[in-house]
C-alpha cells in the first residue's frame, strides 16, 4: 500500500525525534499530507495506528493537515497553484520553467513532546 510506505518513514522519524529529546511521551504530532502524494487520510490513519502500536507514540493525537501543490516559476518568481486551466504553467508569464515546492511529501510538522 502506498501510505505504508510514507507512514513508516514518519513514524521513524518521530520516534527518533522523541528519543533524542528524552521525552516520556508524545502528546501530539502534526503532519503535512502533500496533495501530490495521492494519500487517503484515513488509510493513512489506520497505517498509522498499527505502526505506532507498542511504541512511544501510542495514544499520541495525530493531525493531518493538507498541504497543497504548489509551484515556484523560475522565469518570473511568482509562486502559484499549479492547475489543469493554465496546463499547470505559470499563469502570470505562462513559463514552463517552474518548479513544485509545496504539496509534494509528507512533512512532520509539530511534535509535542512531554
Ligand atoms: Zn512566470
């Protein structure tokens, strides 16, 4: 499954997080889900619950904020919302040069530790 894979990667990471800050326990993590990955929410939640069993992440609430596709034109510098409209260029110099900057991975955001 394609969240397995995202969803692992960031439970690693927040438990190193978590261990290297010496925390007794996480309180909350908050993660920017990009809309290029394709991730379904709540496919990713129940990845994330069987991943988090036994660790020091269990009980921890989860937040899912959705990050949008974002690009960056090159040619001009605006930063846009990449859409079909425009054929994904850039919609002030319609440039082609661009390159996406947001929305792209899954990015823990906010670790509350206790
Ligand atoms: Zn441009």
């Amino acid at each position: 499954m394609h969240e397995m894979s995202f969803c692992i990667k960031l439970v690693n990471l927040a438990i190193e997080t978590a261990q290297r800050e010496q925390a007794k326990r996480v309180e909350e993590l908050s993660v920017l889900v990009g809309e290029m990955t394709g991730i379904v929410d709540q496919l990713f939640i129940n990845c994330y619950e069987k991943a988090v069993e036994g660790t020091i992440l269990e009980g921890a609430k989860l937040n899912l904020i959705h990050d949008k596709t974002r690009a960056y034109c090159n040619n001009c510098g605006t930063e846009f919302i990449p859409d079909k409209e425009h054929d994904y260029l850039c919609p002030k110099c319609g440039g082609f040069d661009c390159k996406i900057t947001g929305g792209r991975g899954v990015v823990l955001k906010e670790i509350i530790l206790d």
